[in-house]
C-alpha cells in the first residue's frame, strides 16, 4: 500500500488496518444505562479488540476528556479514540478525537459525523455523513440503511477511500466503496438470529476498523434503537448474506 492511501485509510492508526476483511462481533453491554457500553470480539480469535465507556460515569478514563464523552478503549485499556457531541448542534453532530480527547478545545477533531436531516429522524434511517477533518485527509463517508435494525453499510466516497488498483482499474477507483457493514448477528449453530444488543461489524481489507468502531458509536447516538418491528425479507437477506 502506498504512503498516500495508508493515509487516506488509516484514520486512527495503521495497526487497525488489517490485510484481509475482519468480522468483529459487538455487544451491547449495561455497565452503567442501556447503550452505554459496548464490547467488540475478534470473530476468528475471540479475543476483544475493543470496549467502550462513557467518561465521567465511573470509567477508568480522563485525561483531557470532558464528562459524556464516548471512549473507545484497545483490548488492554489504552485510549483509541474519543466521540464527543458538538453542542449546540441542529443536526445532532459529534467529533471524533484521537486518544483521550486531551487539550479539550484545542485539538482538531480527525472526522465529524452529522446526520444528513432533521427530517425523517426516529424512521430508522440511518442519514448519517462522516466528513475526514485529519490533516492530508479528504472525502466523505456515508451510511446506507437502518442501523436500530443492525442493517447498514458504511460507504466511502471515492476521495476518502484509496486501494491501490493497476492502471487499466482507474476508472473503478473513482465509484464509492462498501468499507464497512453492520449487520444481525446469527448463531450458526442453532441457525437462529440473536438480539439486536449482538450484532456483526464486517470491515473491508484495508480499512481502519477502529475508525468503523468510531462510526458505529455514533450511529447508536444519532439513531439509537428505538425503531420496532422485525427486519423485512429483502432486509433479512441482506443482514445475513456475505459482502460481495
């Protein structure tokens, strides 16, 4: 990979960009209220890759962290990353600061996510945006779908995502990527769908999966899970099937 697309993909940090697609399966945790917390697994290993708290309500963190902050926290407890909400905000937007958020204030955020309209808002619809704010870094992300029914796709505008393609593959470079997919998670021993607080988090090769955590933090802000009703047909079947 070269210099500038390790750049344009790795958000938060190269060691979270993996050479070959990653599944992390997340759950929702009750460490302090409902949506809180939550915990991320290595699908292949089972180890965890990631947790969250929120700074200010008995977790561990501080630092330059203001109370309410989202930490994102590495398998051993190091600060990855920091969700913040702006206030005041009309389109409910958050800032997403590497490490603990020190230097409140001061430090530039690396994205900001919005969502796209007030109109609409609690149909479950996703009409979230991720505008890149990292020094060298440029484009946009946005999310397809509904994720209070764990069924949506990150997608990267052809700017913000750069894999290295053979010449005769330009003109590919230039459409919009799937980076990353959140999905119901399914007992494949039982064959049964499991709850909404257990789902999959499917990262392209490549793309920086602690950056996708990031997105994923804030879609259970923006959209929170307040939407009911089982996922339809053509939504199940894109829940469960594989990425193309």
């Amino acid at each position: 990979m070269s210099p500038q697309s390790q750049q344009q993909t790795a958000i938060v940090g190269e060691e979270y960009c993996e050479g070959e697609d990653r599944e992390l399966t997340v759950r929702k945790t009750t460490l302090f209220t409902p949506g809180d917390g939550l915990e991320a697994y290595d699908h292949r290993t089972g180890a965890l890759a990631f947790r969250v708290e929120t700074y200010g309500r008995g977790g561990a963190c501080g630092g330059g962290a203001a109370r309410g902050d989202l930490a994102l926290l590495g398998a051993q407890g190091e600060p990855v990353l920091t969700v913040r909400r702006r206030r005041p905000s009309l389109h409910n937007r958050w800032d997403g600061f590497l490490g603990d958020g020190a230097a409140h204030g001061q430090k530039k955020p690396v994205f900001s996510a919005r969502r796209s309209s007030i109109l609409g808002a609690g149909t479950g619809a996703a009409a979230v945006l991720v505008d890149l704010l990292a020094p060298g870094a440029a484009g946009e992300f946005r999310v397809d779908g509904s994720f209070p029914r764990r069924c949506c796709r990150v997608v990267a505008s052809a700017r913000a995502w750069a894999a290295p393609v053979a010449k005769e593959e330009e003109e590919e470079e230039e459409e919009d990527v799937v980076v990353a997919e959140v999905r119901r998670k399914v007992d494949e021993d039982a064959h049964v769908m499991m709850g909404r607080d257990v789902f999959v988090l499917w990262v392209r090769a490549g793309f920086d999966a602690a950056f996708a955590m990031g997105i994923v933090l804030v879609l259970d802000r923006i959209t929170g899970d307040d939407v009911d009703g089982d996922l339809r047909e053509d939504l199940l079947e894109a829940a469960t099937s594989p990425p193309a």
